[in-house]
C-alpha cells in the first residue's frame, strides 16, 4: 500500500485570516481526482472543489475558500485515482502551500493527525 502525506508551508502572520487561500501541489505518482474542504464543524463533505477535474503528479492548483463562514480549521480529503485517501485538518487561514507526498512503503500507516502537518519545507 502506498502511503501519502500532508505537509504544509505556513505563513508568518496571524493576520491574514480572511485570506482562506492556499496552493496545493500533487507530489505524488498518481492523479488526484477528488479534493474535499470542509470545515471542521460540518457534518458532512462540502462539494468536490477539484470539480471533476484531475489534479496530475506534480499538477499545482490554487484554491480559494469564499463559503461564507469565518472557520480557518477545515478537514481534507483527497482520492487519489488508485483509490489511496488521504484526511487531515488543516489551518486555511495560514496555510499557504499544502504539499501531497508519497512516502515509503515500507513505513506505517499513520492515523489522522499523526501525518506531519505544519513542517517547514
């Protein structure tokens, strides 16, 4: 099984909260071909934001959150086209790049909220 993680690139400054915009980079093998950002809050899944499209390996996309809500932690869910999901609960407000990576094979699983989210690259 291959595994993927999260890593972010966050900005300096608390003050950029109404901003809700990050870049996400595909650094894995495989298309993602679902991307999902709720707010924590919610119940369910909000709407497919990659709108049918496929985000390719090493395909970039900047997405802006304008849902109306003053939430910045929102979980993510991404599919990938070999059916690997990846969750996680990122901090939109200052997450500036969010970065997909393969990892190796032979490592763990890791549950949610244990991917190292908030790592400098």
């Amino acid at each position: 099984m291959r595994l993927i993680a999260l890593a972010l690139i966050l900005l300096p400054t608390a003050a950029l909260a109404d901003l809700r915009k990050f870049t996400l980079v595909n650094h894995t093998a495989v298309n993602m071909t679902e991307l999902y950002a709720s707010p924590t809050v919610a119940d369910s899944w909000e709407e497919d934001i990659l709108n049918g499209e496929d985000l390719t390996p090493m395909g970039i996309q900047t997405f802006t959150i304008k849902d109306g809500r003053d939430h910045c932690a929102y979980d993510i869910r991404a599919v990938f086209a070999d059916e690997e999901v990846l969750l996680d609960t990122v901090d939109v407000c200052h997450a500036e790049v969010l970065e997909m990576l393969e990892e190796d094979e032979g490592e763990d699983p890791q549950e949610k909220g244990d991917i190292p989210v908030g790592q400098a690259l």
